[in-house]
C-alpha cells in the first residue's frame, strides 16, 4: 500500500540498488563470483510513481517475509494487516518550481532485468545509486495550463537506522529536466510539427503517452563502425561508457531520446536535442486500410540485444523494427559533426534537414496472429547471460523469440531470427481473461505473464510448462467490450461472502472475473488457495462488440453451505437455449 491519504500509483519499476557503506558493501563494488559478496552488495527493489509527486520504495526480498517481520524491518508501528505493507522510502521528487504540484505518470528504470548491466552503470556513472526516467506533470494552481517533460533522477542506497521511519519524509530527489512534452494541433502541418521535434517531445492532441521504456547499452554493445565515419572527440567522450536511450511512446508515434551516461555540462549545452520521432512506422499496415483507432500502439518492447524495438496494436499487428537505435545514434552524430563544422564556419543553416531521417531508412517487420489489440510484449532470449558473461555475446549468439499475448488469452511465440510470420508456439487458456502484460527473465527463461483475472502466473521458457500460479480475487469484469449496444447489463446481484465451517478461510462467488465460480481466498496469504467451478462457462474473446457479441457469463446468485461443511447448495443463471427448463414464466 503505498503512503499517503488518497495516493495512487500511476507506474512501477524493478531497479537495483548498491548498498551503502553503513549497510556492509562498498561504493562502487564490481561484479563477483562469489554468490555471498554479491548478495551483500545490491538488492532488488520495486519503485513506484504516485499521484502526489512521491516515489515509494519496497524491498522484493521483503515479499517473501511475513508481515509483522517486513513491519519491524522498516520500523513500522502499525503492524495490523489492514494497514498494508507500507514502503520502506518514500522520495518527495522537487523541480526547479518548487511550488508546482507534481504527478509521476509514468517511472522507468534503464537496467530493470539484468543485475550485470546495472553494476556496469553504476561503475560508468561513477555513483552509488539507482537511475531512472520518469515522466512528470505538472501544474502550479488551477488556474494554470498543465506542462509535462521528461526526466532523471537518481534514487540512493538504502543506509538503514532505526530512525528511518522518522526521516522518511525528509528524503529529497532533484529532478533533472531532459526535454519538455507538446501536444501540437490535430491539423498541424508536417513543417509545423518538424519544427516543434527540434526542441520537444511533440505529439498531436488526443496521442497520449501510454509508455515509457528504457535501456542501457555498455560500450562493449555497440557496432564499432556504427559511428566510425562520423566520430568527432566529444562523440567519443559521449559514448566512452556506452549510452542510454529512452523510448516514449504515444498512441500513434514515439521518439527515441539519447542520454549521455556522464552529463558533462557541455553536453547539457549543445544545441541539438538527442532526440529522433517516428511517424512513418504508422501510417499503414501491410495492404490493408487502419482506421485511425485500429492502428494505434497499444504495447511496446526493446530486444535484449538492444537493437530491435516491437510494437503491438489494436489491429492485433505486430511491427518490429530493426537497429533502431544504432540508426537513431548514427544520425544524432552526423547532426553534431555538421552544426559543429557550420558553427566553425559561421553559417546558421540548420543542417538537420538535409540529412536522411531514421524514419526513412530504418527497416520493418509486420507479423500478424491476434485477431484483438496486443497488450502484452516481451523478448525471451536463448542466450543465457551468466555471472562473469561478455554481454556483448548477446548481439551474436542469442535467439530472439518474441512473447505476444492479448485478449484472447493465448501466448504466442514469434522466432524472429527465422524470419517466420507465423508463431511458432502457442500457449491457449492461459487465465480466465486475457492477457495484459508479460515479462521474461533472461537468466532463468522464465515467462511472468499477468492476466485480468487477476492471476500472476510463471511459464518455462523452454518447454513452456506452468512452474505456479497465484489467483487473486478476480474483480475485473472478462471482457473489455461490455454489454452490446443497446443491451442493458444483466444484475447479477451482490457478491457473496461466506465462511468455510471446516477451513474458515472466506467463500466468495459472483465475482465479475471468475464467473461461475466459487473462490476460497485466504486474506492472511492474499490469495486464492481453491476454486470451485459451479457453471461451466467457456470465454470466448469477441471480434465486434455490436454484431458478435460475446456468450452471457453464467452467475452464482445464492449460496448455503451445511453446518458441517459438506453440503453445499446453490442458484445459479446460466445462458441457455431450453424452452422449458430453467425458463422464466409470469405467474
């Protein structure tokens, strides 16, 4: 639960954090064999942006404690369960206008799935903490317009103390400006719109960011002769340490945004924004004509090799796009190296436009499975990068499979070195409803996959056996269209809530997202530990909300349960085409 009356989380990250000299590691430690010095030297948390300008910090080692253990570590004296697993920290972000109310939308961090990568960020920025990208709003009254920008900020070690829980709401982060965010006119011209990609982040009006991602390259990554040609003495400074890209993505466009992992001031300074949008990649899929809706982004992923990015849409197309971000370093160089040499010359010509754009010469893939928007995307990897690896053996040897889920609640698998545009596995009925994000861990090879059912579940990656699952109250209704037009939602009634007389442990059924059903759900573990099907009910993902409509979810309306917890009586409303069983008559 995060801290603060009436305080929501608009975005999460994983991250890893050093730890601090008081805490037993070293500033600036480099990876180890030794399993023992490596667990001393970092952990694994999940940061996560509020509504009130905060980021709030939980341990993941703290989630497998129990609650009164993870309250005494963070010297929390409200130990009832009720009161939630609070955070361990809580940041108040500033900006340069202190008295702007802030709002977190959006939280990132470069190294969130590799440990290795993040240690070598840590080495090459020269500090003992966490960086992250963010996207800020902001707005200073009511009266005011609301602004938003990108922007960084790095998140310290944890030093413990028993006073911790007293200086929790001293703790400060400077938030450093990247680049600012524009909405133009839906009717801008492409000048218009040219012009405002010079100095922001800029997108049309009704194109809200839905996503942000990032990643981190190391020098021993990059292609050498990506840049060869163009190479000047503050390029080579610049990408000394390797580089740093953030992907912000709109519903019909996104921008590549290239950071410096040592922001010496006159990189702060130069006239060019590392900054490149794409507009072309959206125009049009395959040879079929996309409504404006249906040729939205609605998922996004970057390979683990750092070369490839991929989109998922509404349509259910999957675009993939190829050395994107060498094409991206590639032309911000020969930007820099041409208004270097017309600053030496005194000439005032912006050269940017006469150079070939990425958006014109970057090359892509459309593979087409899903009939329904792709929420979901992930690289799953058949490199596995263990301890002391040369990551740059990722960008010849590993096999990029592409993770893709949707609505119709199937996780498909696309070999991408194979050049197939057909999947190649399937995996049906993963959950009662669909799909809506997934995250491959490339060390392990297992599968995340999050469902609207509420159910967290892990898949092999190799053979794609189910490892677990955890089911929790699935309060979601299954279906993203609802009721068909003109057509009333049917009442169902409460939901009901009754205890085992055997186990104690709760009975819930007329849940939105489990229809049919009846869960027994432990509040002290925050899980389903079993499940009853009452109605049998197949879901079956719709194609068109108005003219096929999806089959009525059956409903468990009345529920009793004997005294001795073995009998069990129950009223239920199913979908059917009988006449004469189960039908209503006027009496």
């Amino acid at each position: 639960a995060p801290s603060g009356e009436g305080v929501d989380i608009h975005a999460i990250s994983l991250a890893w954090l050093p730890t601090s000299d008081k805490a037993g590691g070293a500033k600036g430690d480099v990876v180890s064999d030794d399993e023992d010095v490596e667990a001393k030297v970092g952990e694994w948390v999940i940061l996560a942006g509020c509504s009130n300008g905060t980021i709030q910090e939980w341990t993941v080692a703290s989630l497998s404690v129990s609650h009164s253990s993870y309250c005494a570590s963070i010297n929390n004296v409200n130990k009832s369960f009720e009161s939630g697993r609070g955070p361990r920290r809580c940041f108040h972000v500033h900006s340069s206008k202190k008295s702007m109310k802030l709002t977190i939308v959006h939280l990132t961090c470069p190294t969130a799935s590799d440990e290795a990568a993040s240690r070598q960020l840590i080495e090459d920025t020269k500090q003992s903490a966490s960086l992250v990208y963010m996207l800020v709003k902001g707005q200073e009254d009511e009266q005011s317009n609301e602004s938003s920008w990108l922007a960084s900020c790095s998140i310290p070690p944890f030093k413990g103390g028993n006073n911790h829980a007293n200086q929790q709401h001293k703790l400060t982060l400077q938030l450093h400006t990247l680049a600012t965010v524009k909405y133009a006119k839906a009717k801008s011209s492409d000048e218009k719109m040219g012009n405002y990609q010079k100095r922001h982040i800029c997108f049309k009006k009704g194109e809200e960011i839905f996503g942000l991602v990032s990643v981190y390259r190391p020098k021993s990554c990059m292609e050498e002769d990506a840049r060869m040609e163009y190479a000047t003495d503050e390029s080579e400074e610049r990408h000394a340490s390797g580089d740093l890209f953030v992907v912000i993505c709109s519903s019909h466009g996104f921008a590549v945004y290239q950071d410096s992992v040592r922001r010496e001031s006159k990189v702060e300074k130069e006239a060019v924004l590392p900054l490149v949008h794409f507009t072309r990649p959206i125009k049009c899929t395959q040879n079929t004509p996309q409504s404006k809706e249906t040729s939205a982004f609605s998922s996004v992923a970057i390979s683990p090799d750092i070369n490839d990015l991929a989109f998922g849409r509404v349509s259910g197309h999957i675009d993939i796009i190829d050395n994107i971000f060498d094409s991206v370093t590639t032309f911000l160089e020969k930007v820099r190296k041409r208004n270097a040499q017309r600053a030496a010359n005194g000439d005032s010509t912006d050269w940017s436009d006469s150079l070939q754009h990425p958006n014109m010469t970057t090359v892509r893939r459309i593979v087409h499975w899903h009939a329904h928007p792709v929420r979901a995307l992930s690289f799953l990897t058949a490199y596995g990068r263990h301890k002391g690896s040369d990551r740059s053996l990722a960008s010849s040897s590993l096999t990029k499979n592409l993770i893709s889920g949707g609505e119709e609640s199937v996780l498909a698998t696309w070999q991408l070195d194979r050049n197939s545009h057909r999947p190649s596995h399937f995996v049906a009925r993963v959950g009662q409803g669909g799909i809506i994000h997934t995250v491959c861990c490339q060390h392990s090879g297992k599968i995340i996959i999050s469902c609207a059912d509420n159910s967290i579940q892990c898949y092999s990656g190799s053979n794609y056996d189910r490892n677990w699952v955890e089911q929790g109250l699935a309060s979601v209704p299954l279906h993203e269209e609802g009721p068909s037009a003109g057509e009333e939602p049917l009442n169902k009634g409460p939901i009901i809530v009754l205890k085992d007389p055997i186990t104690s442990i709760p009975m819930v059924t007329n849940l939105p997202g489990a229809p049919g059903m009846i869960h027994w759900y432990d509040p002290k573990a925050a899980s389903v530990v079993g499940i009853l099907e009452v109605a049998p009910y197949n879901r079956v993902s719709r194609r068109d909300p108005i003219n096929d409509p999806h089959i009525p979810a059956p409903a468990v309306t009345h529920l009793a349960v004997g005294r001795n917890g073995k009998d069990m009586v129950t009223v239920d409303i199913v979908w059917t085409e009988n006449t004469c069983v189960g039908s209503e008559y006027n009496l």
